[in-house]
C-alpha cells in the first residue's frame, strides 16, 4: 500500500519583495516529532502518511533569496518579522539591501558541493552543470529575464541533499542578519563571511553579561546539527575517495553547532529549545559536546545540570520524547558521575 502524501505545499508571499514563495508544511494530524539525540526534530508519519522530508524545513524566496527555517514563515504568524510595525520595515528594508550577499551565500554553498551535486544530478538524470557557480551567476547576473522561475526550480521540492545543505545555509546566514539587526552589530552586510565572522566575536566578547532571550542562537545550533545529519545521508552517494572534505566539513559544524549552543547558555534562552527541556536540554547537549573534546570537567558540570532538571522537573512528564531525554541523562550520569558514595571511606566503628 503506497503511503498517504503528507506534504502541504501552501504559497505564501516573500516578506521582503512580496514575490510568490512555497511554504512546505505537513498535512494536519499526519505526523508526530521525534527528537533524537541531538534534540534535532524529525517528522514521522502517523498511520498511514509519509514522513515529512526534513530537506523541505527552509521556506525561500526565489526572487530575493530570502530564506527560513520557521516551519510556518510568510504564513499565519509569521506572515511579518515582528509585531512592531516600525521594525518590521527596518527589517524588510535591511533585507531588501542585501540580496547581493543572500546570492553570494548560495552560490558558494553550491560551489563547495559541486562535486556532490554531480552526482546527485547523474543519478537523477538532471543536467549536470545546473547548479555550477558559473551557471548561476549567470542566472542572477540576468535575473530580471530568468531568474525567478530559475531559482523556483532550483529550490522547489523534491530537495536533493546538496539543495538542502545550500537552503539551510541561506537560513543561517539570514538569522544571523537579523541578530545583527537586534543587537546592532557592525559588519558588512553583502559579505557572508563576515557577517558570520562579527556575529560569532559579538557573542564571544560580552557572553554571559547579555541575558537577552534571543531564539536565534539555538535554531543556528540546531540548524548545524542537522547539516551534519544530511552529509552523513548524502555521503551514501559519494565515492569514498571523495568523503575526506566532508568529514572536515561535519566537524567544522560541530565546532560551529558548539558555539551558538554556548551562546544560547550564556544567554539564558531557552524558549526555542524543544519540549520544554530549558535548561536540562541544553546541559544536556553542552554536556555532549564537552564530552567529544575530553573536557570531563565541563562534561560532568552540564551534566548535573540536566540531571536536576530531568529530577526535579521532568518525572512527572510521559511522552516518549521526555522519557527518552531522562533516559539518554541517565545513562550519561552512569558514564561520567562516579556513583554516589564512591571515593568517600564509611565511618570507621
Ligand atoms: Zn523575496
């Protein structure tokens, strides 16, 4: 029995050049979120849909390239940026100046994936230099001719690893424009690379005196841990004589992943994290990645963290996702604590 197709595709309008853009959401009641052990969400069906394909998460505009991985973005809530009227138009205009970077952004995620997007193009019998950088400069060199209905190709559904590997880059990099808008960070807004690069020293310099809910730093985080889960799939298509650059590619993601999860910390926000973990989520995740580099030190300091609120919090709490967030704290307890009591010499009679 073929399964029941659980994707909505719903076309909304871009918040910054109001072109039409496609919205992928799920059809109602047909999925639930499993998390695994990065806290990353997956959808799986219920009963008889499909599983909603996480390669879709990004809505873009293929008339500016404005991109985000908000699972409703440029519909109901988030049909604006913000309720405030006044920042919502600085934010659309901000947008509206920088197309030019949002373009450099995809263009070199294609081009540090032009060897898989080849391969990925043979095996689904799609000319293969499609998504090659001289291509799609081009394109956008011409876009008032071609452009539009190029990109809406280029983005639309089904995503091929690479395409999804791009769509989330453009999600990083324009989160990461409106942190700059939010806190007022000085960078060259055209240049990815340095808006990336000013963003991280902001953060850097005045982390744990902000104190400013700011969502943004833990979907970055998230964002990247998911990107290290689509190289793992894509690498299944790759000869292994190309796969070195990207196991340096999914390590420099963790690096980055770590990052915006300390920030996240540092920042007391835990709004975005899922579940309601709060604080437990994300000592349980900086616990993970302290652990990875052998600081046992840090490791076992989240760690108790998480524990006290998997404790004192989430007993009372039955989903599947909760029992097995307990579960995965539990076992790391049995790995890094040393058990109660240990070490300590009973009372001599
Ligand atoms: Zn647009």
């Amino acid at each position: 029995m073929p399964k029941r197709q659980s994707l909505w595709k719903r076309e909304t309008q871009c918040l910054v050049c109001e072109h039409k853009m496609n919205n992928y959401q799920a059809m109602a009641k047909s999925q639930s979120i499993e998390y695994d052990k990065w806290l990353v969400g997956h959808s799986r069906g219920l009963g008889d849909y499909d599983d909603y394909p996480s390669t879709l998460k990004t809505t873009v505009c293929p008339n500016c390239l404005m991109a985000s991985n908000e699972y409703s973005f440029g519909v109901d809530n988030y049909k604006y940026f913000t309720r405030n009227m006044r920042k919502n138009g600085e934010l659309v205009e901000m947008f509206k100046e920088t197309e030019q970077g949002r373009f450099k952004a995809l263009a070199r995620e294609f081009a540090s994936l032009e060897d898989a997007c080849a391969i990925l193009d043979l095996e689904k019998g799609k000319p293969a230099n499609m998504r090659c950088r001289a291509t799609l400069e081009k394109v956008w060199r011409e876009r008032d001719k071609y452009g539009e209905r190029f990109f809406t190709m280029l983005l639309s559904e089904p995503r091929d690893y690479a395409t999804a590997l791009v769509c989330f880059a453009l999600d990083r990099h324009c989160q990461m424009l409106r942190l700059g808008y939010e806190k007022d960070i000085q960078y060259d807004a055209n240049n990815p690379e340095d808006v990336h690069q000013k963003v991280k020293e902001f953060f850097e310099g005045t982390r744990l005196e902000m104190k400013s809910a700011e969502t943004r730093l833990f979907y970055i985080a998230t964002n990247y841990q998911q990107c290290i889960q689509f190289i793992d799939e894509m690498l299944e298509h790759i000869p292994p004589q190309n796969r070195e650059k990207y196991e340096e590619r999914k390590k420099l993601y963790a690096r980055e992943a770590f990052d915006f999860y300390r920030y996240s910390y540092a920042n007391e926000d835990m709004t975005a994290i899922p579940l309601e973990f709060k604080e437990g989520g994300i000592g349980y995740l900086l616990c993970l990645f302290y652990r990875e580099r052998g600081e046992m030190e840090e490791a076992t300091r989240y760690l108790r963290i998480a524990k006290r609120y998997a404790d004192n919090t989430l007993k009372k709490i039955s989903t599947t996702n909760q029992q097995n967030f307990i579960n995965w704290v539990d076992d790391l307890c049995k790995e890094l604590l040393a058990p109660e009591g240990e070490g300590v010499q009973p009372a001599q009679a």
